[in-house]
C-alpha cells in the first residue's frame, strides 16, 4: 500500500479564510488592461507579418492579383496588399484595441466598485496546507 502526501497531511488541521472582495483600484486595473493591450497589439502585428510572408511565399497574393487583373481588363497591377498597407492596418487596429481595453476594463472596475453594496462582493476562499 502506498501513501500519498495528502495522506501524510491529514494530521495537521487545514486553515481556511472567507474573503470578500469589496474594492479594485482603477488605476491598477487599468493599468494592467494597458499592458496586456500592449502584448495582444504586438501578436497581432507579428501574426500579421507573420501570416503576410507564409501567403507571399505560397503566391497567394499573384493569383489575386491575376485575378484582378483579369476581371478588371487593365494590364495595370494593383498591389493593395503589400506589407505596408497590412501591417499599417494592423497597427491602427492595435491602437484601438489597446484604448477599448483600457478605458472598458477600467469602466468595469469602477462599476464593479459601486455594485459591491448591492452584491457583497466575490467571495475568495484560500486556504493554507503548509
């Protein structure tokens, strides 16, 4: 018969705490919503890049282009998906989507704030094991 540690553990007594939480700071919500705005705008600008250069390499962005072409009758190639264009895109998308993040997530941490009166707050249990 093996013993686990759980086991082991058994003898000491295990102490637990009901916490309530009745305040977020804004200001650090908003500014950990800020950086994980940052870190989701730098993905997307790298799975941009990213997926741009895997298209290009497959020649996804010629036969549009012939296509174009063709439908179009102009001998002209127009090149409105280069690199540039999609990744300035991407780059006005991050900017919003950082702002939204930050201004929403702190709009909520305020909200949550005066709505704690009402509700009690979210209830935490830890417990310690040592």
């Amino acid at each position: 018969m093996t013993t686990t540690v759980d086991e082991l553990e058994t003898d000491q007594p295990v102490r637990q705490a009901r916490l309530h939480l009745t305040h977020v700071d804004p200001w650090s919500v908003a500014k950990g919503a800020f950086m994980l705005g940052v870190t989701l705008a730098g993905i997307t600008i790298v799975a941009t890049i990213a997926l741009w250069l895997m298209l290009s390499a497959a020649g996804v962005f010629e036969a549009i282009t012939g296509l174009f072409k063709d439908v179009s009758g102009s001998s002209s190639g127009v090149s409105f998906l280069s690199l540039g264009r999609l990744v300035g895109l991407s780059m006005v998308v991050s900017a919003v989507e950082i702002v939204l993040i930050s201004v929403l997530s702190t709009l909520f941490a305020v909200l949550y704030n005066l709505s704690v009166g009402f509700t009690g707050g979210v209830e935490v249990t830890l417990t310690d094991r040592s």
